[in-house]
C-alpha cells in the first residue's frame, strides 16, 4: 500500500493507492483545508487514525508527497503555508519511507498515466514514440518539467524555467519588456505567464494609453488582493476590451514559451499544458493565438508541426503522478509503467 499526497498552500489530498489499482484510482481520498492544520504531520496523523482499519491489514510500503515549494536535502518550505515539512520527520509519523517531489515533478509524473477524459486535445498530431515531453503549467506561478524514457518507463524531471529570461517575439511584447525592466530588474517568463504575472500585463497595457480603465474595474482592482481573478472575469464576462487584451497577450507568450521547450528539449513527444490557469482559458487557448505564437519559429517551424498539444484538466493530475512515482518504489508492480497517452 502506498500513501500519496498533493500538498499545496490552498488543499492537502492525501490517498491510498495500491498496485493491484494503479496511480489513477485510488482506494481512499480526503480533502483537507491546508490552513486549518499546523503542519502536515498533523493532518498524516487524522489521515491515519480515519483509516486505522484499513492500514491494519496492510503493510505501507511508502509515502510520497507532491508538493508546492523548492525541495532541498528532504525539506522543503511550503509555498503560501508557513510549514516546513521535513522527510525524516515524516517517516518518525509513518514508519516507513518518505519522498518529497516538486509539485511541478509530481504533474509530469502523472503524464503517462492520464487517460482520455483527462486532458483536452489543443492541437492534433504525432507524437514520436520515446522521445521527450514537455510539461508547461501556468498556475500563480509558472512551472516547467519534462520526460525523457529511461529505457523502460518515462521519467519526470524538474525545472526552473519559468524563471529564464523573458524573450519578447514580436514588438508589442518588447514594449511590455521595456516597461517591466526598470519596475522588477529581471523579467522572467513567470513575470508575464503566470497568475502573477497577469496584472504586469494589465498594468502595461493601462499605463501605454493602449486601452482605457472603467471605473468599475478599477474599483475592484483597487481593493482585491489578487487581481488576476478580476481580470480573468473581465475577459470572460463582461468582454471588456483591456482585460481581453491581457489575456490575449498571455497566451501568445505562452504559446512562445510552449515551443522554445520544444526546440530546448527537442519535445517531439508532445506538449501538456498543466496548471491552474489553462482548463480556465481553454475558449481562448483554441481562438489561434496560442498555435500561432507557438509555431513562430522561422527555420524550425516544421520541426513543430507535427507536436500535439493537450491541456490537463483533471485536479488530481498531482496526486496520480505522486503515486505514479511511489508505487515504482514498491516491489513488484503489477501495471504497466510504459503507457502514454499519445
């Protein structure tokens, strides 16, 4: 039996998962409200006690846990949580082996398990088989990772480069580059492709003079924390033209940054937009604007011809990819590690 868990500042998940079912289903799933508990080791602890009848016929073999923040020597700090989990500390609780996994490691590990009612098609094609896949997700933040087949089962690896420098491709996003350098010194990818980024792009296109502010959305943003629920509503709602245009411009620059991962890591094995942003904007991820940044690569445009594109919309991509990962740490599985959507 395997513990699994997606940990992040909002909700924990924790499930167990067996090697009989697979990562996709697992046998038990409870939601917890992150904030309402003083540190994971908490929430193990009611987890545990809740399903103390089940775990006494079994045997956990292991514990893994996805999570929201930078991992360094089995701890990690918790990105909008004041937790700091700590691996060793979690094994004392458990009894037996805990892996810490970057969130964004964690969704990339999911990748090959995910199954049709998963993901949405964006862009049909071929994807080689074997070849390497790229994971972008833009959340609050934005995440990167890959694939690469290991000879017998794909492989996730984690990346930070949502936080390379910010290329603009045409000359209306080198102005947002000119107006966000003297205001944030670095521009990264994630400054204008990510829930944070969002109100960057707002404020460009507010203070060039491009697009006028209506009262009542200035209202709202004056006094929100986030404004980027806003704005995404403006859009969507109330079709008001500068919440449109920031919008669009995202996910130009998204579709940019999707078919630089393709060129860096020669990802003919697919694209998977994963994160919270993209199952909200899929109408206008599938207006052209996303495709049409994404194939703007001149010399090497066919090379990206053929690469589908999908967007993950199922919530629990995290945790299937987390038990993807702990149940090969298990002896014997007895499902198939080598499947992939493709």
């Amino acid at each position: 039996m395997l513990l699994a868990g997606d940990i992040g500042g909002t909700k924990t998940i924790l499930a167990l998962f067996s090697q009989e079912k697979g990562p996709h289903h697992p046998l038990v799933l409870t939601r917890f409200e992150s904030d309402q508990y003083p540190s994971l080791e908490a929430i193990v602890k009611k987890f545990l006690a809740a399903n103390s009848a089940i775990l006494s016929a079994v045997t956990l073999g292991a514990a893994v846990f996805g999570i929201a923040g930078p991992i360094r020597k089995r701890r990690v700090q918790v990105t909008n949580l004041p937790w700091i989990i700590d691996a060793d500390s979690l094994e004392a609780v458990l009894g037996s082996k805990v892996v810490l996994l970057n969130d964004l490691e964690a969704i990339a590990n999911a990748i090959p398990y995910l199954v049709e009612e998963d993901v949405v098609l964006l862009r049909p094609g071929t994807a080689e088989d074997k070849k390497p896949i790229a994971v972008i997700a833009p959340g609050t933040g934005l995440g990167e990772a890959f694939l690469v087949w290991n000879g017998s089962h794909y492989q996730a690896l984690p990346s930070e480069g949502g936080h390379t420098d910010y290329a603009p491709a045409t000359p209306l996003e080198l102005e947002l580059l000119t107006f966000l350098q003297p205001r944030l010194g670095h521009v990264s990818y994630e400054r204008v492709c990510s829930g944070i980024g969002i109100p960057n792009i707002y404020a460009f296109l507010k203070e060039s003079g491009r697009y006028s502010e209506p009262p009542w959305l200035a209202e709202a943003l004056a006094g929100a924390e986030d404004q980027t629920p806003i704005i995404f509503n403006g859009a969507r709602e109330k079709e008001e033209p500068i919440c449109k245009a920031a919008i669009d411009l995202f996910i130009a620059i998204l579709g940019s940054e999707a078919g630089n991962l393709v060129l860096q890591l020669l990802a003919t094995g697919g694209v998977y937009l994963a994160g919270g942003i993209p199952p909200r904007i899929l109408p206008q991820l599938k207006t052209g604007l996303f495709e049409e940044a994404f194939l703007r690569k001149g010399r090497f445009t066919r090379l990206l011809e053929p690469v589908p594109i999908y967007v993950v919309t199922d919530p629990l991509a995290a945790l299937y990819g987390t038990a993807g990962y702990g149940l090969r740490l298990l002896p014997h599985p007895s499902y198939n590690t080598s499947t992939f959507l493709g």
